[in-house]
C-alpha cells in the first residue's frame, strides 16, 4: 500500500516536465490585428497555390475508352436546325405502294346511258333492280326538244313566231303533245289568239298563209295581215261524239280558222262570206290547203264544220283528205 505514492509521484513529475509553459490554443487577436498584412499575402499565396494545384493535370480523371471520339462530337461545328436535319424527314414510300392508296380512292367509272325508243332508267349499282319506265310523252328528237320557255321564232322557222312549252300529257290515251309550241303569228299574220300545236302542224299553217291565202287575196283591202282562231290543241273526241276516236285536236295536230283579217280592218267570216260574193278567194284559199295538210274540212263537207274551216297533219293511207 505504501508504493503507491511512490509510484504517482514520478509520473507526476514527468508529465509536468512534458508540458508546455502556454496553452496550445491560438490566442484570439485584437480588433486592430485582425487582418494584419502578411496574413493577406500569405492568403492570396495559398489560394493561388490551391488554384494552380486545381488545374494541375494530376487532379483530371483519366480519359475513358472513346474519349477521342467524344472529344470529336463535342467539338463539332454549328447545330443544324432539327427541321432541315436530312435524316428527321420521313422516307418517301414505294412509288408502288402510291398508286395502290390512288387506286382506292378513284371513283368507279359511270355505266354510259343507253338512249333510244322505249330506254329506261335503271340504278346501275344494283343488278335485277327495278325497270322504271320512262315517261309516255317524250320530246321526239330535233326541234324543241328539251328546250321550253323559248320566245321568238320557233320550230326552226323564222316567220313562225311563238314560244316552246314542256310536254303535255293528259288522261285520256292518245291526247298529248311531245314538244307543243304556242304560235301567235305565222309568216307576218297575227293569230287572234295564241294556238297551240306541234312543230308540224305550225310549220304546214305557215306554208299555207305564204302560198295559199296571201296569193288568193293578193293586195285585196291591203292585204290579209290576221287569222281568227276557233280552236287548236284540246283533249276530244271527233266532232265531240261519245265513244268516237280522238281528234287530232287531242293529238295537237290541228287547227281551226273562222274569220280573216285585213291591213284596212276589213274582215271575212266562213259562216257568211264562204258562200257569198267574197267567197271566191276564201274557197281558193281552201282548196290550196289541200297538200299542205292532210285533212281540209270546210262548209259543205260533213255539216260540222260550216262556220269553220279545219285543218290538221293526219296521213292517211290514201293521200291528204280534203272536202
């Protein structure tokens, strides 16, 4: 027990001995040394010292496999814009595969339109559809047809003046007009009023006024310069009898005069003057029409036509009927 103070006591001493006589910690300075002037250069020489060893080559990593390429890429001149980069636009397809996609889209072409006597109109996209008859008058080929409303000279003469019409159906089988014209005047004669008729019949009507009644009249009261009209285009039966066969009244094809006219406003009437002493040029008149139309009928013919003379453009088998 008693060496142990023995023992302390040298090791005391030896560790006094060993001791510094200040304090290793640095004594904190005064406010006027606080950054005395050898402390900033040797500052500033230590930061250069850490900058140099910064960019020293010993502090880089060691290039990577490929670095040299890299570097390549890196250094590479301007970017070019992506939009015009060649390699960014899509490859134009297969000058094949475009006629394909044209070929799809390309319209079928139309079935022509077969024409002529008794066509139909049919949907060209169903096979055995249903026939759809075309109608039962049809504009005849040629003059007025598929044209209405025209004003002037119609059926392709210039003295015969009037205006073209749609086609007229009726009711009643065998009444009708394919291409009707309404005439109000024919080789410079006015009609008392419009008359309706085909071209035949309108184109016989002026053939008779320039070669049948002017030159029967000649200059007689100044010259005849007006037709009266009776009747032209409706729907009957002959003579109006029940049960009869239509007349070419139905068919357009006639056209009835009851009086005449002149420069002077004299005027002739059939039922009075046919027989009387004016009659002579009416009656050459009359009897020219023969030809021209195919059926003539006048006072003393059948007893229904005494007022009237009745002109129309039937054929019949034997020649122009004319009483």
């Amino acid at each position: 027990m008693a060496s142990g103070p023995l023992v302390a006591a040298p090791l005391r001493d030896t560790a006094g001995s060993l001791a510094p006589s200040q304090t290793i910690r640095p004594q904190a300075r005064g406010g006027a040394d606080a950054l005395p002037q050898p402390v900033a250069a040797e500052t500033q020489a230590d930061l250069a010292a850490a900058a140099s060893l910064v960019s020293s080559d010993t502090l880089r990593p060691r290039a990577r496999p490929g670095a040299t390429l890299a570097a390549a890429v890196s250094t590479a001149g301007p970017a070019t814009p992506i939009g015009l980069y060649p390699a960014l636009r899509p490859a134009a397809r297969p000058a094949g595969m475009a006629v394909a996609r044209t070929a799809q889209v390309s319209p079928a072409p139309s079935a022509p339109l077969r024409q002529g006597r008794g066509a139909s109109l049919h949907n060209p996209n169903e096979n055995g559809g249903q026939v759809i008859p075309a109608a039962v008058v049809r504009p005849a080929p040629g003059i007025g047809a598929g044209v209405t409303g025209t004003r002037g000279a119609v059926c392709g003469v210039p003295g015969i003046m009037g205006e073209t019409l749609s086609p007229i159906a009726a009711r009643v089988g065998g009444c009708g007009i394919a291409n009707p014209v309404k005439i109000t005047s024919v080789n410079g004669v006015r009609l008392s009023q419009a008359a309706t008729m085909d071209c035949d019949t309108a184109r016989a009507l002026n053939a008779w006024v320039q070669r049948g009644l002017k030159p029967a009249f000649g200059a007689t009261n100044g010259g005849v310069t007006g037709l009266q009209i009776a009747g032209s285009y409706v729907c009957r039966t002959r003579n109006h009898r029940a049960g009869a066969k239509i007349s070419e009244h139905g068919r357009g094809r006639a056209v009835d005069i009851s009086g005449i006219q002149f420069a002077n406003g004299a005027k002739l009437s059939i039922l009075r003057d046919y027989k009387g002493r004016q009659g002579s040029p009416i009656r050459a008149a009359h009897r020219a029409a023969c030809g021209i139309f195919g059926t003539t009928l006048g006072p003393g013919s059948d007893g229904m036509h005494e007022d009237h003379l009745h002109f129309d453009t039937a054929r019949h088998r034997n020649g122009a009927y004319c009483r």
